[in-house]
C-alpha cells in the first residue's frame, strides 16, 4: 500500500464493504466523500460481491474496478496509497477477523495493513444484537480501539417500532475521518 497508481492531488479514501443488506447504499458515502475532496476506492470483501451492491454503478461513480480478490506481484497497484479507510458496513466476521490478525481476504488483509501503517480507520459497524453480545465481537471492539480505530454507533438493522428500518449512518465515517 506504499507506492501510488499515479500521482493524485486529493487524499485518497478506501471505502471497504462488507456483506450485509445495507451495503446497497454505498454509493451515499462514496458520493459524499467526493463533495468532501476525497478521491475513493471500493474493496468488498468476496461475500459482498455476490450482489450486496450495484458493483457496475461504484465502478462508474469511482472511476476505479471494485477490488475484491489479491492483485499478483506483478500487477501494478491499482489504488494509491490510503490516506484514510471508512469500513461500511462493517460486519461481526470482518471486525472478529481484523481484530485477530486474520488476514485471509483483500478486505481484510488491507484493514490489518493499514492499521499497522497508522492510517485513520473508521469503522460502521453493522452487526445484529445477537451477535454483538458476542465476547469474541466485544473483545474485538476493545482491541481495535486500542489500535485507535474510530467506530460509529451500532447499527442492528432491526426495524423500529413503526415497522421503518432506521437510515445507515453512512457519512459519519467521514465525520469520525475528519474529526482526527
């Protein structure tokens, strides 16, 4: 992640996506991180490429392919390097995966790397009441804040009472980025 694609004046933002239903507007973060002055690259992780959201219309938005699967060594880097990551929505298996140093997917794998190189990391996470009772998902949550990753309230996806699913969060990555 230390060379660049080719030289860019505005600050480069990975957003990764993961697996969840919510994923399908990505495109409202990716939006308001280009009005902010962000140039943005999408990694999802396999599962979220499976239809989770509309990969053609990031791919347009961005200018940039979705990255999803390990480039070989000699493939150029398709991204500059990161000057920021937002994770949203970020799921129990990625967070649990990521906390424990288990970088076995391109999504994952960059998580890891970037924490390691100090960049700014906010977090969306996306994750049920069930499983974020977990201990394994809290011991995580308290070993990426360590790391000084940023995290957004929890977000269920459960309805509200009226039926309504409450709106994802999608730009407090970028306030949590920003806030520094």
């Amino acid at each position: 992640m230390t060379e660049h694609a080719g030289a860019s004046q505005k600050p480069f933002l990975y957003v990764v996506v993961c697996a969840a239903g919510i994923a399908a507007g990505v495109e409202e973060l990716i939006a308001a991180a280009q009005e902010r002055g962000w140039e943005v690259g999408v990694i999802a992780t396999p599962v979220a490429m499976g239809g989770f959201f509309d990969v053609a219309a990031v791919e347009a938005r961005t200018g940039r392919v979705v990255r999803s699967a390990w480039r070989s060594p000699a493939d150029p880097r398709p991204f500059p390097a990161p000057d920021a990551v937002a994770v949203a929505p970020a799921t129990f298996n990625t967070v649990n995966k990521w906390a424990a140093g288990i970088g076995d997917t391109l999504a994952v794998g960059t998580l890891c790397e970037a924490a390691g190189l100090g960049v700014p990391i906010a977090v969306l996470p996306c994750v049920g009441g069930a499983l974020a009772a977990h201990p394994a998902y809290q011991d995580s949550l308290v070993r990426l804040r360590g790391m000084g990753v940023r995290f957004g309230d929890p977000y269920s996806g459960e309805p509200a009472p009226g039926g309504d699913r409450p709106a994802f969060p999608w730009t407090t990555a970028l306030d949590l980025l920003e806030r520094g």
